[in-house]
C-alpha cells in the first residue's frame, strides 16, 4: 500500500501514533476497581465490564491480561502454569454465537496439547477424540484449567456470548459460566457493551455473584471531567509528530463533541485526521492538522447517534446506581425496579401480512395454465 519513501514515513508515524497508549483518570480508576474485584472475589463469580462502544474496554482487558499473566514468572518451576485464560466471544450474525468455538479458544490458549496445533483441525479428529460435542469440550476445557491452575478467564466481546446463544435466554447463558466458576474456582471477567448490564437483574440467583463495573465516559458538565478530558487531548495531539497542529483548548468542544468524551473515540478519530493531514500535505515534514480535516475524519451524525443510544444507557444506570432515593423507593416498593429503556437488542423482524387471504389464487403468482403449454 505505502510504496514511496513520504509513504513508508507517513506509514512508520501513523503506526508509532497508533500504538501510543495513555494512562488517563477514568482508565486508571477503572481498572484498580476490577483488580481488587479480581484479588478480593468474595464470592464473586463473574465481573462484568461495561461500557459504551470506543470507551476502552478491549485496551483494559489487555492491560489486565498482561498484569495476571506476570504471576507466571513468579512461579517458573511450574511451566504448565497458566493463571489466565483469554478468549474473544465471536459470533458469524445475529444468534450465532457456538460455546464450541469459546471452547476451543480457550483450551488453544491455554496450550492444550491438542488445540495448540498449528494446521486445522477437522472433524474427524476431533470426533476420534470425541471431542467433537459442546459437553465434552467443556469437559476438556474446566479439566484443562484445573490441571494449570488457571485462576481467571478473560472473555471479551461477550454480548455475542450473552444475546447470541443459539438456545436458551440471557440468563442460560450466564448459567453456564457460572457452572464453570464453580467447577474450576476461577473468576471470569467479560466485557461488553452497556446493554449487558441490564440482563445482571434477570435472576436474583445471578445478581448475588455477579458485580458489574461500569466504565464511564468524561461528561462536558463536569470541570474536572472536562479538564481531565483536555488533558488527554492535548497529550495525544503532542504526539503527532506535524509541522502545525491546533492546541487542545482551542478546539476542546470540538474535540468532545466528536467523540462524546470517550477516549477510545478520540484517539480512533485523531488517528485518521493524522494520517489525512500527512497524505494530504505535499511534504510530510511539513504537514499540518486542521479542523477541516478534523471535522471530515469524524464518526458522522447517525454513527454518533447510534454511539450516544449506548452512552445515554450507561449514564442513566449510574444516576440511578448513585441515589440512596431510587434504593429506598425500590426497597419500598414505590419504584420500578427494572425501569423501562429502550432496548438495543436485535429483534426478529415481523411476518409479512398476507395480501391474498389462504386458499384464493393470486393471478400473478398462480396461473391458469401450466407453464409450457
């Protein structure tokens, strides 16, 4: 793609930019609250990490990951020993979400003797196995981590885990995980979208070993937010390696509004508006960054819709998760306990209405006279 040498340039500075990653108040908050949900479980069995979409959540389950996987070193005459598991809930569309493909993940990155193959594995192998059925990878799987002492599995993009189970309610599925804490002791931490939180309240069986940690958004109508914020932004644009560049504070409600005060968003966007202030300049050393070419390299209006439907769920649960008035007006019974908000799920589209009733021919589909004759 990059075959010229301003290319290779422009190419090296936008990956350097890319892999930038910061350390920022939310994020920082966030993450001591998971790892003491981690280390203090109390019979906790799954910690749920929600957020809307660009928040960060997939960075901090990698930063996670990297902290618990430094426990091995700890322990290096135990070379089978794996505290984590790390695993990504894929789905192919809507409902098709197979605890088989998890399963194999994770036993793969566990290092199980048979999924850490480098070539495909068939069918018929794994059928030799008998390992071929959801019930027995699970098997293999909880044997696996009890034999490694794994401790904790991470499993990121789980609404497709949680909504897209071919069988089953919200609430199986979160069943089933719990099943696997209680049979192998470890602790799950699964992130996803705000919308999951809503699901925790479905059975008052789940709710009792389930917390859910919320990561928040900077809101523009709070001063330290909002300073905490600019901060970021302007860490980020003294990254960029430009010949002219805006300051922060010039551009702050810019900034924001753009990205809604996720800093996920931020950086996806300051990326792209990096990449097109360097292509479009004639001489990279002499590249500038405009907002012009911020405003064009933003999400559009209905993306950012789409984004805030999200956003506007989680910041409804934590006002009401922060009032002792909603709590005692649940606890009185003078209040709903799962209010009504809108709900993001897919649905299943409804049946077309008959325009010919049953048993009349319709003249364009339904001939007289056989086809050919």
């Amino acid at each position: 793609m990059f075959d010229t040498e301003d290319e290779k340039l422009i190419n090296k500075r936008v990956e350097a930019f890319e892999g930038v990653v910061l350390g920022h108040e939310k994020f920082t908050q966030v993450m001591n609250r998971v790892r003491f949900h981690l280390s203090s479980p109390a019979s906790v069995q799954i910690v749920v990490l929600v957020g809307p979409t660009g928040i960060g959540k997939s960075l901090m389950m990698g930063h996670i990951l990297k902290k618990l996987n430094e426990m091995r070193s700890r322990r290096p005459d135990e070379p089978d020993f794996r505290p984590v598991a790390h695993t990504i809930a894929m789905a192919s569309g809507y409902r098709q979400f197979d605890f088989k493909t998890l399963y194999r993940d994770g036993l793969k990155n566990l290092g199980d003797p048979v999924f850490d193959r480098r070539d495909t594995i068939d069918r018929v192998y794994l059928r030799s196995l008998r390992l071929d059925t959801t019930a027995s990878l699970r098997v293999r799987m909880q044997e696996e981590m009890y034999a490694r002492n794994t401790y904790y599995w991470l499993v990121d993009e789980a609404q497709h885990l949680i909504f897209g189970g071919r069988s089953g309610t919200t609430g199986d599925q979160f069943d089933v995980l719990k099943s696997i804490s209680q049979m192998t002791n470890c602790v799950f931490l699964i992130a996803g979208p705000c919308m999951m939180d809503a699901e925790l309240a479905r059975s008052a069986q789940l709710v009792r070993r389930i917390v859910s940690v919320p990561f928040d958004r900077y809101h523009h109508d709070r001063p330290d937010d909002l300073a905490e914020f600019g901060s970021v932004a302007n860490q980020l644009l003294s990254r960029m390696d430009l010949h002219k560049k805006p300051e922060a504070e010039q551009i702050l409600t810019l900034l924001y509004d753009g990205s809604a005060g996720c800093v996920g968003i931020l950086k996806d966007w300051l990326t792209r508006s990096y990449a097109m202030a360097l292509k479009e300049s004639a001489d990279p050393e002499g590249a500038v960054l405009t907002e012009e070419i911020l405003r064009a390299m933003r999400l559009s209006a209905v993306n950012m819709e789409t984004v805030m439907t999200d956003i506007r769920r989680l910041d409804y649960a934590t006002k009401r998760n922060s009032s002792d008035d909603v709590y005692s007006d649940i606890v009185r019974g003078q209040a709903s306990v799962q209010p009504d908000i809108p709900d993001d799920k897919p649905k299943d589209a409804p049946a077309a209405k008959r325009k010919v009733p049953v048993g009349v021919r319709k003249a364009t589909r339904d001939p007289l006279v056989a086809p050919g004759m």
